[in-house]
C-alpha cells in the first residue's frame, strides 16, 4: 500500500509540473520571441558596421561603435543623464516619501481621496500631460502672467526650455512610482514597535530613525528604483520641456536612428543602458529588494 502510494506521488508531481509547463507555455513563447530575440538582435546589430549610404548595416564585425562612447561628448551625455537621474530621485524622495507616509497613516477616507489624486495622473496621456506643463512655462504662459499681474518680476522668466524645466516634468510624471510603495511600506508596518520605542522614552526623531525608516526601506528602495530606471530613458521630457544643453541618452538613440542612421552605434548605446539598468536591479536585489515589492504595479 505504501509502495503505490510512493509510485502515484511522482506521477502527481510529473502531472503538475507538466500542467504549470503548458500555461507558462504562452508567456515563455512571447518574452523569447518579443523580449529575448530583440535584445540578441541588438546585440549583435551593436558589433556591426554601418552603411556608407546611411541605409542599413554591412555584416563585419567591429568594435568601433563601443569605441565612441569614450569620445568626450557622448560621456558628457551619459553623465548628465546620470545626473539628472540621480536629482529626480532625489526630489520624488523628498516629496514622495512624506506624501506616501501620510497617506498610509490616513484615515479611510482621506487614503481614498490621497490615493485617486495620485493615481488619476495616470488616466492621461504622459505626452499631453508634459505638453500642459508647456503651456504653463512658456513665456506668456499662465505662471509669467500671474507673476507680472502681481508686479513680482518687469520681464517674463525663462522657464521653458530650461534643466529646471526638465527636472520638473521628470518629478510630476515619476513621484507616484514613490508614493506607491512607501504607502504600501507604511500601511503594512507594526505600529507597536514604534509606540514601545516611544513608551521607552525615545525621542520622535530617534524612533523614526531606528524603527520606522527601516520598516519603510524596502518600500523607500523600490521607489528608487522605480523612479531612476525610467528617468535613464524619457527622452521625450528633454524633448519638450529641455534646450539643447539638455541632451540624455534617449535623446541621443533617436538621434542616431532617426538622423543620422547610425544604427549600430545607436544599438551599441542601446546596449550600454540596458547593462546599466540590469546592474541598477543587481544591487537592488542584493540589497533586499524583491520583485513582490513592485507588485502594486
């Protein structure tokens, strides 16, 4: 009796190994042919040359595309790409993690009313979004309006096509990926720990800093991440709201696609974003990040 019952477990197993198999079936078959197959024709389109007339590629390998990217400029473009990442981050840091630390300390009610402002943004276009912020930095817009209507500046300001400018539209499109996760850190933590470091006599500053910002780091870490990785590539922010001292890597791949027809070397810097993002979510898992941690997204 025992023996069958050893014999029928394996089957089992075998059964529900093989059922998981075919319903994964579908998404394995598109991340290979839409996610996989992509990026090896990147790759591999990144170590080839490109055609004299501008029209397609030559099939000989070389190493000339990598070899760019050391040119002074092009390192200028990745590090202030960098740069503006890292400020954008800091800033939804800044705004976010307060914003989604009271909210998750809200009451129903006003978590509702919190929790529709931050998600309604994302019911429209991310263009026409940017496109309104145009409207209200140009120079008759609304904002230089109202200043000079309150007699606070002679001249209209310089707002649009500026860094600021950019920094700006980077904030408002990426603060929510934030504010999301420090609630959900915040709504899930155990308040106890923060009423018995407070019982203990501990100052309010004390206890935030021991208990609560790490009970809130995974949230706060996943924010981060959420909100660097994308900054690396909306090159449309530089597009309309930036000048030309504003150019980022996206901006510089559209280019040599588009306008230059450079297309290995536009792979090659495809390249070099993707490594960057693939190390970017290395250390975050090294530090304790978990892809469950993205799952309100």
């Amino acid at each position: 009796m025992q023996e069958n019952e050893n014999m029928t477990e394996p089957r089992g197993e075998r059964r529900r190994d093989l059922s998981s198999l075919v319903l994964s079936a579908p998404m394995i078959t598109w991340t290979l042919v839409f996610v996989g197959a992509t990026i090896l024709y990147i790759v591999v389109l990144s170590f080839l040359k490109r055609s004299p007339d501008g029209f397609g590629v030559l099939p000989e390998f070389t190493l000339e595309n990598y070899a760019k990217l050391f040119n002074a400029n092009y390192a200028r473009v990745f590090w202030n790409t960098i740069v503006l990442g890292l400020q954008t981050t800091a800033l939804c840091v800044l705004i976010g993690y307060p914003f989604g630390y009271f909210m998750g300390r809200a009451t129903k009610k006003w978590r509702t009313i919190l929790m529709l402002l931050v998600i309604v943004p994302f019911w429209t276009n991310a263009l026409i979004r940017v496109y309104g912020w145009r409207i209200l930095l140009v120079g008759n817009g609304p904002i230089n309006q109202g200043l000079l209507a309150l007699g606070l500046i002679d001249r209209p300001l310089q707002l649009l096509n500026t860094h600021g400018a950019v920094l700006l539209g980077m904030v408002y499109a990426l603060l929510p990926f934030m504010i999301l996760p420090t609630y959900t850190s915040v709504e899930k933590m155990d308040w106890s720990l923060v009423d018995a470091g407070r019982d203990m006599g501990a100052r309010p500053w004390k206890v935030f800093l021991t208990v609560t910002l790490p009970l809130t780091a995974p949230g706060l870490l996943t924010g981060c991440v959420l909100v660097f990785v994308p900054s690396l590539a909306l090159f449309f922010m530089s597009d309309l709201l930036g000048g030309p001292s504003d150019l980022l890597i996206g901006n510089l791949v559209q280019e040599q696609l588009l306008q230059s027809r450079d297309w290995p070397f536009a792979a090659a810097l495809s390249v070099v974003l993707l490594v960057l993002t693939s190390l970017i979510m290395f250390v975050y898992r090294r530090l304790g990040g978990k892809s469950t941690d993205m799952s309100i997204f």
